[in-house]
C-alpha cells in the first residue's frame, strides 16, 4: 500500500475551511468528480456513505466511500468500500501556526 501526501496552504480561517470541507455538497469543489454528492441535507457524519461518480480518460464509474470518523475542526477520515480496495483517506486541518494553515490528504 502506498502512502500518498498533499499539502496546501489555504488562507482563511479555519473553522470558514472546515465548514466548507464537511458539507458534501462541496465535494465536487475539491474532488475531480462529474456531479455533485447528493442525498445529504447536514454534515458528513461518521457511518455515512458516499457514492462518487468520476470520469477516467473514456469510462465512467462510481466509488463509494464510508466516513469512518469525523473529528471536528481536524480532520475526516473515509475508506473506499470497492472490492479488493485498501484505499483510505484522511482530509486533516493543522492550527494556523507560524507557517499559517495547512490541508493534509
């Protein structure tokens, strides 16, 4: 398993990015998916599933993810369900420090 990592620098104040984050509704802001997550009217919640529908090069196909833990304010931690998949995710926010605000994935 491979460990990937991102980091970018967001100048806004945290709790305006988080409530951006968990909403999603916005997943498509921050995800190359070609629709908007549906069926959600409040925040992600830990236990709630999530369908994606993306386009690779010629075909399209869908991913479901399960949040696992929603810890408010740091970081959301989802798992993709496919068969076979031992993909996981976490979206973690650091404190503004000296270096200012940090997103991890």
């Amino acid at each position: 398993m491979s460990v990937s990592r991102v980091r970018a620098r967001i100048r806004a104040p945290l709790p305006q990015v988080w409530e951006f984050l968990i909403k999603p509704e916005n997943m498509h802001v921050w995800e190359p998916l070609t629709r908007p997550v549906a069926g959600f009217d409040r925040p992600f919640q830990a236990g709630d599933r999530v369908t994606l529908y993306r386009r690779d090069f010629f075909r399209n196909h869908s991913q479901v993810l399960l949040v696992e833990k929603v810890v408010p304010y740091h970081s959301l931690h989802l798992r993709n369900l496919a068969p076979g998949a031992a993909r996981c995710a976490t979206l973690r926010l650091e404190p503004p420090g000296s270096t200012g605000q940090l997103l991890s994935a």
